[in-house]
C-alpha cells in the first residue's frame, strides 16, 4: 500500500503559512511515499526543503492568470486535480489532499493506512478525510470531514473542486460535525498566523468566494477580529486525553509570540454537549428516512 499527499500551495512566505510550512512537507515526506507540490502563484516558484519523496510543479500550467499584469486569484484553479493526474504516473495506491497548514501523527498514519485498506478491499473509490485542530498545545476532535481520500485506480472521473469532491458528475461537499469515532484524522493549525499575516491573506482572497472573516483595518487586533475567532473556537470540543506530538510541539514553538489563537480564551463546547445533539440529529435523521 503505497500513499501520496497532494499539497497545492500558494505563498509561503505570509498569512502565516511562513511558520511551519516546512515542518508541513517535512511531515509528510516523512510518513508517506510521495508528496506532489504545486503552487498556484508565480510567488512560489521555488520551495527551501528537498526530499526524494517530494516533487514540485510550479508553471504557467498551474498559476493563476494574469489580467491586467496582475495575478488574480482563481478559486477554480484545478491544481489538486493537476496533481492527482501527476500521482496516477506513480505507482501510489491511494493519495491525499493536504493543506499546508496541516500535518498528520504516527497513530493517525497508522489508521489512515488501515482505512486506506478498507477501501481496497470494498472497491470504494474515495473515502472521507478527517480534520481536527491544533490550539497552541491542546487538540481537539475532529469537526470537518472532506471527500480527499481517493483511489488512485479508480480516480479517472474524479476532479477535486473547493472543499469538495465531483465524482461521476455527483458533487461532494465537506461535511461539519461532531466525528469523536473518526478512523483517523490530521491536525489543522489554528489560528497560528498574526494580524499582520490575516491582514495579508485578506488582501490576497480580496473579490474571491473566500474572501470571508472579519475585516481588518491598519492591523489592528479588534474586537470584531477576536470575536469572529472566539465563536469558531467555541464550537470546537477539546480531546483531553490526546497527547500532543512531537511534530506538534514543533509546530508550536514555531508559532510567532503574537499569534492570534495566543489571544482568544480557550473556550470549547463541552463533550457531552456536542454527544447529545450528535444523537438527537441521528434521531431526526432515521425518523425522516
């Protein structure tokens, strides 16, 4: 059983992606057989870590166009759908949409690999990705779910599109939930960047379908900015008994001192909470079946 990660990035040296995006690929070259790279802007046209295991695309075929002399930012840019034709050259079984912000643990490999073989053995063509987030030095369970496990052999009328999947002309979106029995998941740094870094990324996603969050002015740390991320922590529920890695650890000393996830209260839903009204949904959902 053989895995790549497909990483698209844009660039690396602001929005905070400058922290651990090193750390990122390093991870991932670590644990799986191939890490395919592509960058989708001209300011990435190279990246500082060399592994074996990596190969990196970055060309006209996979930037952004230019209007006006100008880089313009196109959330249709089918990048990961590029690299997942790159990955059927090679001889991965399955391979993985990763973001650049997040990396993964032996015990979750380890599952992933299992899960991999499951759907194998099923013939199932594509599979769920599980995402939890890091908060400084605690975890939480996970609570995002995206079709972004796919077969390589079965992947031929699969293209990836934002936060989801089209297989066979049906469209997948991702899923928010409570998935405390997820099979596996990989960690997502939160709220790593500064308010210089967000300041930056909302120049960037300016006049795109992402182009969403509080607005910031003059990088400025406001309430309105703080809150926004306050309500997403919130809902979040913490996993007490997950023992943060070393790759963890890493990540969080790379943090720079004025993150903004250092200035929000740590404040979560409680379990038991998020465990009631995941079984009330279920109930809802087998009484309208």
């Amino acid at each position: 059983m053989k895995l790549a990660a497909i990483v698209p990035v844009g660039p690396l040296d602001s929005m905070g992606y400058q922290y651990n995006s090193e750390l990122v690929l390093r991870n991932l070259c670590h644990y799986f057989d191939y890490v395919l790279v592509a960058s989708n802007t001209r300011r990435t046209k190279k990246i500082d870590i060399q592994d074996p295991k990596i190969k990196f695309f970055s060309s006209e075929d996979y930037w952004d166009p230019l209007i006006n002399g100008v880089e313009k930012l196109n959330i249709e840019n089918e990048v990961t759908t590029k690299l997942l034709a790159e990955a059927r050259k090679l001889d991965a079984d399955f391979v993985v949409n990763v973001s650049i912000n997040q990396y993964i643990d032996g015990l979750n490999f380890d599952r992933l690999k299992l899960y991999c073989e499951e759907l194998l053995q099923n013939n199932t063509p594509w599979g769920w990705l599980y995402k939890a987030y890091q908060v400084e030095m605690e975890v939480t369970y996970p609570s995002i779910k995206l079709p972004w496990v796919l077969s390589v052999r079965d992947s031929g009328d699969m293209r990836f599109i934002p936060d989801g999947l089209v297989y066979r002309g049906e469209v997948i979106r991702h899923q928010n939930g409570f998935y405390d029995s997820a099979p596996f998941f990989l960690f997502d740094l939160f709220c790593e960047f500064n308010i210089y870094d967000l300041s930056s990324k909302r120049a960037f996603l300016a006049g795109t379908d992402w182009d969403v969050g509080p607005k910031v002015f003059e990088n400025e740390v406001t309430h309105e900015v703080l809150s926004y991320f306050q309500r997403k922590l919130s809902t979040k529920v913490k996993n007490k008994n997950y023992k943060l890695s070393d790759w963890g650890m890493s990540a969080y000393k790379n943090y720079p001192f004025d993150s903004m996830v250092s200035k929000l209260k740590k404040s979560y839903t409680p379990y038991w909470k998020a465990k009631l009204i995941k079984i009330i949904s279920n109930i809802r959902k087998i009484k309208l079946t």
